[in-house]
C-alpha cells in the first residue's frame, strides 16, 4: 500500500516555477551564492524546457553552440558550430548534477495556481499534486515558448487521423506510406519536414508565408579542437565573443533600415535559386516582405526536401479540416492520414489564466489581455516580490536571447539582496512600468519587426504591440539591469 502524500505547506525563500535555460540558471547562480532555499518545479519529466518537449525530427538551435550556454556554466564539449537538441538537453541534465540542484527539483510538477498574501507577503502555491507551498519570491521562468498555439480551423475536431502539435511529436509514430499534412512553414517545420519527407507516401506543405531562410554553415567540430577548449578556456571564450559580435551586428539592419540586409538578402535569394528547380514552386517560396520582419531562418535540406515528387506547397490559409483531410484557401480537399501543426507557441500569451494571482486579487492573464508588459522585462505593477525571467520584449532577433537571461537573473539576484536587508515587499511603480514601455515602443514602432510588411508572432493579435523582442544591443540591456534599482519600487 502506497504511502499517501504530504500536503503539510512547505516554506522556501524562492519559488522557481520552469526549468528551462532561465530556472536552472538562476538555481545555478543562487547556490554559487551559497543560497540553498529554493525550489524549482516543472511540469515535464526533465530538464530543458522547450530542450525538453520538443523531440520532433531534426531538432536543433540556431545559434552557434558556443554562444548558446551560460557563461557561468560553460560545454567546451559541443560536437557541432549549432547544437542539436539531444546535445543541448543532455549539457543541461549534467549542469544540474554539476551545480548539485537535484534536491531543489521537483519534476514532473505543474504549478496550479500562485497567489499573493499581502497579510503574510508571502506567494501561495499549490502543484498539481495538491502540495502547498510558502514563498517570498516567486520567479516565472515559463518563457514565452511553452504554451503550443492550436489555430481555431474550422473542422479540426472532425479530423479523424492523428493530429498533434510539433511540440507534442509522437513517440511511436509510423509515417511509412502516410499522406501527411503539414500546417506551418516556420522554425520547427523547415527542420522536421525533410527529415520525414522522404518516409512518407505524400506530404502537403502548407504555408501562409513563405520564409526568408539562409544557408546553415554547420559542420562537426573536431576532437582536437573540443580539447583545447576545454584544456585552455580563453580560446573557448575568444570563440564566443567572435560569435556575440557577429550576431550583435546584425541589429542595426533590423532597427534602423532595412536596406542594410542587403547582402543577406542576395545571400537568401541565390539559396533559393540553387536548391529550388521549378521557376512556379521559387516564386512560391520568394517572400515579398522586408528581411528580419519574421524570424530569420536558416537550413540546407529545407528546399531539396521540397523538390521531391511526393511533396506539394501549397499557399494561402486553411479553408476548412474534413474527417480525411484538408483544404486550402484553394478549395481543393487533398487527402490526409495524419495532421501535424507547426504553428508555433503563443508568445504574446505566456501565462495561463488563473495561475499568477497578485495583489487584490489581480490575474495576470487578465492584466495582459492586451499584450504583456513589465519593468525590464522582469517586474511587473500590483505583483509584489514577482518577478519573470525572458519576460516581456527580452526575447532577441538578432543574438543568444541567453545573454538576456543573464542580465536577468543578475537583476533578480538584486533584489533578493534588497529583500534580505529589510525590504518586506517589492512592487514596481506603475509610472515606472509605463515609462519604461513607452521608451520601448518608440524604438520599436520604427523597426523593420513593425514595419517589415509582414505579420509575425512578435506582435500581439490584440493591440498590434510587439511585445516579444529587444530591439537594442544585448550588452545595453545589461547595463539596464546590471544594478538593482531600488528606488523603482514601492
């Protein structure tokens, strides 16, 4: 007979909800601090967040390797310049033995609800399990690309094959012989669609618009290079800093003028015309919007994979889903065995409803119905000892949004400091909150990501604000947050 759980209230200094790259990283930081009180829930069976969930076919990050880990929890150990997913899942795991977090691991825990007590100042939560928990600090490292966006289509319950999100790959998954659809022609289709292309009997790619994608220069990195970084470390770091000014670089083009994507544009184009045969299916996939306007993808195999005879392009929205198939904006119904969405996340819509409850009872979902906003991307107006990590405009066009991630937990570890010197609360100012956004949307409003001509999951579908990105230098926001600004704060 099994022993029943403990749901007696269990009391920590920080409550970490998410461990991803922002809770492991600031579970690091906490005990290279010497801070053992904290504990870190997830949802999933792992660690690794998106590195976690996501287990489709071709997996991989599209920043150079050695720019995307933590600066204080280094892999010299890499394998390839753009580390596929299993690596990058795998270096996290071994951070949290490294760093010794098993202890502060709860996995396979959703948070179910978070709820302010002003009497206590104190954040009250509750997982899934019926555990109850006492916190002074409550830290959100959801990040924005959780929460898998399912279209409204309509028929889609009507569907009878398997139908699932690219999030949600199927383990078991037998595609030999199978018509399938494919709705989405971002990041994670162009990477698992030629990997299943040739296992299929057909597949419909469907794509509302097409993608401005470069040329990935990955390659192995050899064994004798690994071992110097690992046995001198400044070549490590010279390494990184090549790539952080590289990608740095690029900002101007998407915050100035467009004009300066030129060469990058030309680069895009002459992929194009090398990989796609048929001169109907490369205006197909031509776009007619300013580069940058949509994340800029990259890939070698995404175009030969749309060559082969068994797989169609097909433009425009999605008409209608039958029982056995799909329409487009066409009308043509093509036939389907299994339905795969790769439609994204819903970034502009992070947090669940009823799950973060500030003061007066205030839901944060609520409070961003139009479009999140916070205070450096980590505060937020009537949510005292609150902060989120990756939050509103901390995301990047252009560079490792880990950086960002840094920069934050910098920032949160300050104001833990100010809590522990006698503050019992902290509660970002509104007039704050707003300047702070204001200066925000200005930059914005003026960017290629605005202005681009085209519609990207960087905008709110409500208030049309791009709520998703920094459109500054990294290094600029860091000095933003480089000192925890007290004065900020009631």
């Amino acid at each position: 007979m099994s022993a029943k759980p403990d749901h007696s209230v269990i009391e920590c200094e920080t409550f970490i909800i998410g461990a991803g790259f922002s809770g492991i990283g600031l579970g690091i930081r906490l005990r290279q601090q010497g801070s053992k009180d904290f504990i870190i829930a997830e949802a999933a069976g792992g660690v690794g967040g998106t590195w976690w969930v996501n287990r489709y076919p071709g997996c991989a990050c599209d920043v150079q390797s050695h720019l995307y880990s933590l600066s204080f929890a280094p892999n010299p150990d890499w394998t390839r310049h753009f580390p596929p997913r299993d690596e990058i899942q795998q270096h996290m795991a071994r951070s949290v033995e490294r760093f010794e977090l098993s202890d502060h691991l709860r996995l396979n825990t959703a948070v179910t609800k978070a709820s302010w007590n002003e009497d206590d100042a104190r954040w009250e939560i509750e997982d899934q399990h019926g555990q109850h928990y006492r916190a002074r600090l409550l830290i959100s490292a959801i990040g924005g690309l959780s929460r898998p966006n399912i279209p409204p289509l309509p028929g889609l319950d009507a569907f009878k094959g398997k139908i699932f999100h690219s999030q949600q790959w199927l383990d078991d998954l037998a595609l030999e012989g199978q018509r399938v659809a494919v709705i989405g022609g971002g990041a994670s289709a162009i990477q698992f669609v030629p990997k299943i292309a040739p296992q299929v009997k057909q597949l419909d790619f469907y794509q509302r618009t097409p993608q401005w994608i470069l040329p990935k220069p990955d390659r192995p990195i050899a064994v004798w290079k690994r071992r110097l970084f690992r046995w001198f470390p400044p070549l490590r770091l010279l390494r990184r800093f090549s790539y952080y000014l590289l990608l740095e670089s690029r900002l101007p083009a998407f915050n100035w003028s467009s004009k300066l994507t030129w060469l990058h544009r030309r680069k895009a184009l002459r992929h194009l015309a090398r990989q796609i045969e048929s001169p109907e299916l490369r205006q197909q996939l031509t776009p007619h919007y300013d580069m940058g306007c949509k994340r800029v993808l990259m890939s070698n195999d995404f175009y030969p994979a749309l060559n082969r005879s068994n797989v169609s392009v097909i433009d425009g929205s999605i008409q209608s889903v039958q029982e056995d198939g799909v329409t487009g904006s066409d009308g043509i119904p093509r036939p389907a065995d299994i339905l795969i969405l790769a439609t994204g996340f819903q970034a502009t819509c992070p947090i669940p409803e009823d799950l973060i409850i500030g003061r007066d009872g205030q839901d944060l979902a609520a409070v961003w119905t139009s479009g999140p906003t916070a205070y450096k991307g980590s505060a937020i107006a009537g949510f005292p000892n609150f902060f989120t990590l990756l939050g509103p405009n901390t995301a990047l066009g252009h560079n490792s949004v880990l950086l960002m991630i840094e920069a934050q937990i910098n920032y949160v570890l300050g104001a833990l400091k100010a809590l522990r010197s006698g503050r019992r609360t902290l509660t970002v100012r509104d007039s704050r909150q707003a300047e702070w956004n204001q200066q925000l949307d200005t930059v914005l409003q003026r960017s290629v990501w605005s202005r681009g001509g085209c519609a990207s999951w960087y905008l709110h579908p409500v208030s049309g604000r791009n709520t998703t990105l920094w459109p500054d230098f990294t290094f600029r926001f860091r000095r933003r947050t480089a000192h925890f600004d007290e004065d900020a704060y009631d």
